[in-house]
C-alpha cells in the first residue's frame, strides 16, 4: 500500500505541471494500469508518453516515474536505473540530481549487491555541496561499499572517522563493520576485539546475536574451540535458526573429543 500511495502522490505531482489536455489523458490511463496492478503495461504507457513529448520538463517526470515502476513493483533494476540516470542527464534542478542518485546508489547497494558502483554513486552525494541531510546514511554505506567490494583498507577509514565523531548516525555500528573488514582479511584477532567493542554499546539484542556468531566463527578458525562452543551456546536460545547453533555446537564437540585421542 505504501507503494501505491508513492506512486499515486508522483501522479498528483505530474498532473498538476501545465500539460496538455492529451498528456493528462495518458498518464491518467497509466496510473488505471497501476491500480489494476497492470504494472508491465503501465511501464510501457510512460514510454510511449516519452516518444510523444520532447519537452526536457515533461520528460524529466515522466522518466522519473518510469524508473519508480520498475524499481517498485517490476524489480527490473537496471531499467530503473537507466531511467534515473535519464532524470540526472536531463535536469539541472539538484534536486532531482539528488533524488535520481539515492535511488541508483540504493539499488546498487541493496538490490544488486554491486558494491563498486554503488561506492562511486555514494561518494557523489557525500561530496555534494552543501553538505546533504542524509549524509551520515551516504558516508556510511560509501565505508561498507568499499570493504564488500575489494577489502579497500580506505573503507576501514571512514569507518573509524565515522567512529570519531560523536553526533554521527552511525558512530556505534561502524564498529560492527571494523569487524567484518578484519573478518574478510581474515584477521580474526582484531575482528573479536571490534566485535566484542561494538556489543558493550549496543542496545539492540538481534545485533547483538548476529555479532557473536560471527566471533564465535571467528575462534573456529583460530582454533579457539572452548571459546567458540561457549559463545555459540550463549545464543543458541536467540539465534533465529536454533539449528544451525545445534550444528556447530556438535561439530566443534567432535572436534574437541578428537582433539583428546
């Protein structure tokens, strides 16, 4: 529902700009294709409205409206981010810019997992001026991209900075990251020692659950099995899959008892 209500609010938006009696007629037609769920047909009436209008006005709404259908509802990304990227191209509003450029580097972070793109898309909305509301969110996911993409040591950077600043949004869970970097360069001593600075502050307890698991993966590999049997069974009763502790639990049992003969 919330969807459509964005959706229908964009429609408002781009009945009430000065078009022609025919224009409204189309988008009209559009937006019926959408509340019938009709979202493929809905898509290519915006397009064929496109190759009707040479307008840089019209064509900037009408562009942004088609990358929201295939964002939303069609889960067809790359379109999407064509679209927006058809809005950046098009505009000189900022505004727009910013908007476009949120949704691209969103898509790319959560969606596509394509995390070099998405740092590049990240780093233009924190180097844009003034400073924008949202860009602790920016700086953050800029830090995580870099670290999923390629290990980047400039990733675990921005982290700390972001851990040094003391009104930032995301001052505690850049800690959790700090870990994960260390765990993926498979430094499991100062991945723990993160980790375990990262749960003295955390108010959340599913954080906290995840967080753990992965230490207590992290004194697996370092052979600490005592440690890691202890910390699996402290959360057994919280990890979403009560399976998967029971698992390791047994594993590293074996392990130890071999360990004896």
């Amino acid at each position: 529902m919330t969807k459509l209500i964005l959706l229908i609010v964009n429609l408002f938006f781009l009945l009430s700009c000065d078009f022609t009696p025919q224009l409204n007629k189309d988008i009209l037609r559009a937006q019926v294709s959408i509340n019938l769920r009709e979202y493929k047909q809905a898509a290519y009436q915006y397009e064929e409205i496109l190759k009707k209008h040479s307008s840089k006005d019209i064509r900037i709404k009408i562009a942004y409206q088609l990358a929201e259908i295939y964002s939303i509802y069609l889960s067809e990304y790359p379109k999407a981010i064509f679209y927006y990227k058809e809005v950046i191209n098009l505009s000189q509003d900022p505004l727009w810019t910013i908007k476009a450029e949120e949704k691209i580097a969103d898509i790319l972070f959560s969606y596509q997992k394509d995390y070099k793109s998405s740092a590049f898309h990240y780093k233009r909305l924190i180097d844009f001026t003034p400073k924008l509301e949202r860009f602790d969110m920016y700086e953050f996911r800029y830090a995580i991209s870099l670290i999923y993409f390629n290990k980047d040591e400039k990733g675990v950077d921005v982290l700390f900075k972001i851990n040094s600043t003391p009104t930032h949004e995301f001052k505690q869970k850049s800690l959790y990251y700090v870990g994960e970097y260390y765990y993926l360069k498979q430094d499991w001593v100062k991945a723990v020692y993160y980790w375990k600075n990262y749960i003295e502050n955390e108010p959340r307890k599913d954080n906290i659950v995840k967080a753990k698991f992965l230490m207590a993966n992290a004194y697996e590999m370092m052979e600490s099995l005592k440690i890691a049997y202890a910390t699996y069974k402290s959360i057994i009763n919280d990890y979403p899959n009560r399976e998967v502790i029971t698992r390791k639990l047994s594993s590293i049992y074996d392990r130890r008892l071999a360990r004896k003969r």
